[in-house]
C-alpha cells in the first residue's frame, strides 16, 4: 500500500478509537471491547457485524484499525437505544 492509499485511510489506534467512538472509558474500553471479540473467535464463534473488529494491523504490541474498519463497525453497531424497527 502506498503513502498516498494509507492517508487516506490511516490507522487509528485505542487512544483515537476510543476518542472517535466516544466511549466514556477511553482506551481501556476499547480494549474491552477487542478482549470480548477476541473470546469469541477463541471459543469458535463467529464474529458478528456488531462486534467490535479485530484490528487491522499490529503496531509492535499495539492493535490498530483502518479508519474505514471502525466506520465500518460505528455503522452497524446498534448504539445506545436503538432498536431495529418492526417488521
């Protein structure tokens, strides 16, 4: 990947994720979120669109995330009070 492709879908990591989510723990509920995918795959459970992503790349220890991944997974996260309209 290019320079140029990566800036215009850079990696975010728990620090901005957490920053972009608003989420009121900051990275330590980002990292939550990740621990609780991560549980998933490890039992042999699929991940579901709702679930937060498994990161992108590994910066050293780090886990990070395309900017487009997390945009990705805030428009199929149900949020706070929403509810899926009735059939």
């Amino acid at each position: 990947m290019s320079d140029a492709t990566a800036g215009a879908d850079p990696l975010l990591h728990t620090e901005h994720v957490a920053a972009k989510i608003g989420v009121g723990g900051g990275p330590d509920t980002v990292r939550a979120y990740l621990k609780r995918t991560r549980r998933r795959v490890a039992d042999g459970l699929p991940v579901r669109p709702q679930d937060f992503p498994l990161p992108d790349e590994m910066v050293r220890r780090s886990p990070a995330w395309r900017e487009s991944t997390i945009d990705r997974w805030i428009s199929n996260r149900p949020g706070r009070g929403h509810r899926p309209s009735e059939p």
